[in-house]
C-alpha cells in the first residue's frame, strides 16, 4: 500500500522511466533523420535581361532586317508548390555517442535512487508500525497496572481506619491512582497521532499492525562492523555519486569534441510544380511546368574558432568533474560513518533489550514479595506502589527497546545498502499471529 501511495516513491520511479526514454532519445541522434516538407506560396518574378539578341522588335523599314530589343525585362506572378523527402545519417559525430553513454549512466543513477527511495520507505514503514505499537503497549500495560492501583486506595483507607497505616499512604495511593490515569490520557493521545501518521504513509485509514509476540527476540546483525561497513561500496548512495562522477567525466570527453569535425550523409529528393508554366519562360510557355531533383552527399563541418567557448567548456566540464570526485568521496565517507554508527547502535540497542528483560523478571518478584509484605505489615502500601510502577516502566521500555532493535537492523541494512522488501518477512515472523 506504501509503495503504491507514498510521493517520493512514486516520484523516484517515474525518473526512472524518464531516465529510460532519455537513453532512447540519445541513441535516436544515431539513427538516420528523415522529414517530409511541403509548401505552397505565390510568388511575383522581375527580371530584366540585357542581350543584343534577347528580344525581336521588328523589322528595318528600308532594309528589311530584323530589329533586337537591346534588353528583355520579364514581370509576372506565379504560383509554386514543392513537396519532397529529406534524409541525413550522422557518420562521425563523437558528441552524439558520449551523450548516449551519459544518458545510461544517469539511467543506473536513478535506478541507485529509485533503490535508496525504497529502502527508506521500507524503514518508514516499520518506523511507522512501532510507532504506533508503542503507545498501545503503554495503554496494556498501564490498564493492567491501573486494576491493582485503583483498589489501592480503598485498601490503605481500611488498613488506615484499624490502624495499621498512616494517612500518607490513602493520600500516596490516591496520587497514584491520578498519575495512572494521566498516563493513559498521553498515551490515547499519542496513539491517535501516531495511527493518523501510519494511515497518511500508506493512504488508507483504519490500518492496525498487529504486535509482536511476547517471546519475540530481535536477531542480532549476524557480522562484525568491518564486514557491514565493506557493503558500503555498493550503496545506492555510493553508486548515485560513482555514476555522476562517470556523468562527468563523459561531459569533460564532450566538451573536448568542440575542436573535432562532424560528418554526416546527406540525401533529398523534391518536386517543384508551377501551375502558371516556367516563370522563367516566354510569355507562351505551356502551364503546368514541373522540375524534380534528386541529391546525395556528405556535409564536412570543422569548427574553426569560436571565440574561445570550447576551451572555457573544457576548464568548466574538468571543475564539475572534481567536484564529482569529491562528492563520491564523501557519499563514501558518509556510507561508511552511518553503517558503523548503525552496527554499534544496533549491538546497543540489543544489549538493551537483554537488560530490561532481566529487570522485568526482577521487578515482578520485587512486586511480588511486596504485595506479600504489605499483607503481613512488613511493607508500606508506598512499597508496593513503587514496585508497581517499576514494574510497568521496565515492561514499557522493554516493549520499546525491541521496537527500536528492529528498526535498528533495518536501519544498519539501509546504511549498507543491502535492505530489501524481503528483509521485512524477517519481522514479519516475529509478530503475534
């Protein structure tokens, strides 16, 4: 549901598709051109030819010779229309080639983000789902705390009113009593909230994950931090900026190829029609003069001087290559730092885990032998208060600790690189079914 709603990921995969069409695009530069043209247009012709023989005047009156105008002078109107194919193939065009190769290389960076997007949405989602988990678990334990604090109060009133405790504790009972009910106006508060985020990560309402299970256990990372951090190199990070670095360096092999000539075939065919006859013949030409041509050959272009633009194109070309190299160099650095800092917050977070369990198991014997101690007159109902809420502040932060270790896995894969949507079929069996 994520994938299909979630704007950045929606968005990463439609660059892909462009970055897809835009290879295409590039290769056609290399592929033959071909355009149909046609026009019609009327045109108004003026010509003067100066010839002793251009024009026959007449004939001498005494000798019987013929007079020649000494110039022709033609003016007349004249409709054309011109149809034909136009062809070209690029034979050396070393531009074109580079271009294609960039285009394929912004293609796998895409592909690299389209990836980093995924995964972060993969974390997002998990994040979102304990997000909501948590204060559920804090409303379950603070309702299985609220029943034994409640009957508290009317416990320590009896034992105050035989004598057997002191006014401090009905009032510390009471206290506590309002505390737990606080708690769990919070935690209704924070559970909407938390409900209301989920439901806009995956666009559909009345989503409920389900919880893990009571034995549930985090898997811990399974290699040492060396090994995680070496995954690094093939992060969609790291591949996003070694194929930008890649994008530059074709652009500074472009940019050189602005002293280098282009050569391209060339041929056409057309057909010009003159419905008024050749405008360029007597008055009694015949109408319907029509012409066609037919050309092939080769366009030879050297660049000769361009006041200094390509040389400018190099130094500028050759500047965003450094600045390449060194992005790549941090993305490296960046990977590197946030794997390692992932791994050790992982091993913290599962050591947490461990921890808390174990002050679990203790704080519900503590209650335990408080309940009876107050029983007996040995503890204070104060005593069992605070056993109480140790209690359910360990089983809180247990419930969260485990939540934050496996975001923490996920988060280390991320950091490498490696985390897929079948990583969270890991979590999946962890969860109560």
């Amino acid at each position: 549901m994520a994938s299909d709603y979630d704007a950045l990921y929606r968005a990463a995969l439609a660059q892909v598709r462009a970055s897809e069409a835009a290879v295409s695009e590039a290769r056609a530069a290399l592929l033959p051109q071909v355009g149909f043209q046609a026009d019609l247009q009327a045109n108004r012709l003026a010509a003067r030819a100066n010839h002793p023989l251009s024009a026959l005047v007449g004939l001498n009156p005494y000798t019987g010779q013929p007079i020649y105008a000494q110039s022709q002078t033609i003016d007349r109107t004249y409709a054309q229309s011109d149809e034909g194919l136009k062809a070209s193939q690029s034979l050396y065009r070393p531009a074109d080639k580079i271009t294609l190769d960039q285009s394929k290389r912004q293609l796998d960076a895409a592909q690299a983000q389209l990836t980093a997007t995924q995964q972060d949405l993969i974390v997002r989602l998990a994040q979102g789902d304990f997000d909501v988990l948590a204060p559920q678990d804090t409303l379950r334990y603070v309702g299985t705390r609220n029943d034994p604090v409640s009957h508290q109060p009317a416990l320590a009133k009896r034992n105050f009113e035989i004598g057997n405790a002191n006014i401090t504790d009905t009032r510390e009972a009471q206290a506590r009593l309002a505390m737990t009910d606080a708690q769990k106006i919070a935690a209704k508060n924070d559970l909407h909230v938390r409900q209301l985020a989920l439901e806009q990560l995956v666009g559909k309402a009345g989503v409920r994950p389900r919880p893990l299970a009571k034995a549930a256990n985090p898997p811990a990372p399974g290699s040492s931090a060396d090994t995680w951090t070496a995954r690094t190199a093939h992060s969609p990070a790291v591949r996003r900026a070694d194929q930008a670095l890649e994008v530059a360096r074709l652009e500074v092999d472009k940019a050189k190829t602005g002293h280098k000539p282009t050569l391209d075939l060339q041929a056409s065919i057309a057909r010009a029609q003159y419905p008024s006859g050749d405008p360029m013949g007597s008055i009694s030409a015949l109408t319907g003069y029509h012409a066609a041509l037919a050309t092939i050959g080769v366009q030879f272009v050297l660049p000769l001087f361009s006041g200094g633009a390509v040389m400018a194109r190099e130094r500028e070309t050759q500047a965003l290559q450094d600045k390449a190299q060194a992005d790549l160099d941090n993305a490296l650095r960046s990977s590197t730092q946030a794997t390692r800092a992932a791994y050790f917050n992982l091993q913290s977070n599962l050591e947490q885990v461990k921890a808390l369990q174990a002050a679990q198991d203790a704080s519900h014997a503590a209650l335990q032998a408080n309940q009876l101690g107050y029983k007996i007159g040995a503890r204070t109902n104060i005593d069992v208060l605070n056993a109480q809420s140790q209690l359910f502040e360990s089983e809180r932060d247990l419930s969260h600790a485990r939540y934050d270790a496996l975001v923490g896995l996920l988060r280390l894969k991320q950091a490498a690189g490696v985390l897929t949507p079948g990583d969270l079929a890991q979590i999946d069996a962890l969860l109560a079914h």
